[in-house]
C-alpha cells in the first residue's frame, strides 16, 4: 500500500500544481479581459469559454485531492450516536456507495463524451469537441477518486475487523497539515496505549 499512497500524493502534489497554475490563467486572463473590454472597448471573444474550461478542470482536480486527503465535507451527527463498531460498519457502508457512485460515473462517462462531441467549442483559438471540454475532466478525476477510495477502504475495512492499520496511512495535503496530522496520530497512539 506504500507504492499506493506514493502514487496518490504524487498525483495529488501534480493536481495541486495544475490547479494553481489554471487559477493564476483565470486570474491573468480575467484581468486582460476587463482592461481590453474598458480601456480599449475591444472585448477577446475567447475569454469565457477558456476561463470556463480551466475553472472545470480546477473543480474536478480539487474534487480529487480532497477525496484523496479524505477532506471532503462530512456530517457525522447521527454516526458519532453510534457505538464505535456501528460507526466503522457506517463508514465502511458509505464508502461502499460512494465508490459505487464512481464506477457508475466511469461507466456512463464514456458515452456521454461521445454524445458531447457532437458539437463543437464555439470561441476558442483551438476547436475541439465539447466532450473533451465538459466531460474529460470529470472522467480523469473520477479515476484519481476511485484510487483513492479503494485505498482508504481498504484500512476501513481492516479497522472493522480490529486489524491495526498504520499510524501514518492517512495522505495529508501540505506539510502543516502533515506535521499537524502526524501529532494528532501521536496522541490517538498515546490513548491507545494508556486504555
């Protein structure tokens, strides 16, 4: 598991990268458009289309690193109610259908790029299908979620069964994050230890 969690926050640091890259495009590109728009009255026709693809590509790239940091919202009112066994049941169950969900949007993905590529990006320099447009991205971060769900469920599954896992498993996003992960892992052991 130890090439798998190498992979994913190789995948995730290249993800970030990406992102952060596509967020100062949006930013350079916004900031031209209003100069050229209220300086020169001489709008860039491909602004919106190209600012709107990056922005896709951002969501679908943070969807996947919060998935693979396992920072996604959660609500856990009703399962901290339960007894602990219940809650390792419940969150197993819940990753169960998430990753359901993925397969899901990986299989019908295919064909609703085909169906997207029907029509074609309207202002672009480049002309190219809409399918890779709207639908590729969410399809590359899908692959990168189900990677990541598999590899937290299999130490979800270990832990319903009281194996023990890694103190360490959990992938973390920045390095404050990993020292700040890596004390609260301190403590959790020390309070093992102590019962």
């Amino acid at each position: 598991m130890k090439i798998v969690k190498g992979f994913l926050q190789g995948a995730m640091r290249v993800q970030l990268a990406v992102g952060a890259v596509l967020a100062l495009y949006i930013i350079a590109v916004m900031v031209t458009e209003i100069v050229m728009r209220y300086v020169f009255n001489n709008s860039i026709i491909w602004i919106q289309e190209s600012v709107m693809l990056a922005f896709i590509w951002i969501t679908a790239l943070g969807a996947s690193c919060a998935l693979i940091t396992d920072s996604h919202v959660k609500i856990d009112t009703f399962s901290r109610a339960l007894p602990p066994r219940a809650q390792k049941f419940l969150k197993v169950f819940v990753s169960l259908v998430v990753m359901a969900c993925l397969v899901f949007l990986a299989a019908t993905l295919p064909k609703s790029i085909r169906i997207q590529n029907k029509s074609r990006t309207a202002s672009l320099p480049i002309n190219f299908p809409k399918g890779y447009y709207y639908s590729l991205p969410i399809l590359f971060s899908v692959a990168g979620m189900m990677i990541a769900k598999l590899y937290y469920l299999f130490y979800e599954i270990r832990d319903l069964f009281g194996l023990a896992n890694p103190v360490d498993y959990a992938i973390v996003g920045t390095d404050a994050a990993a020292a700040a992960g890596g004390a609260a892992a301190a403590a959790d052991a020390e309070k093992a230890d102590a019962l």
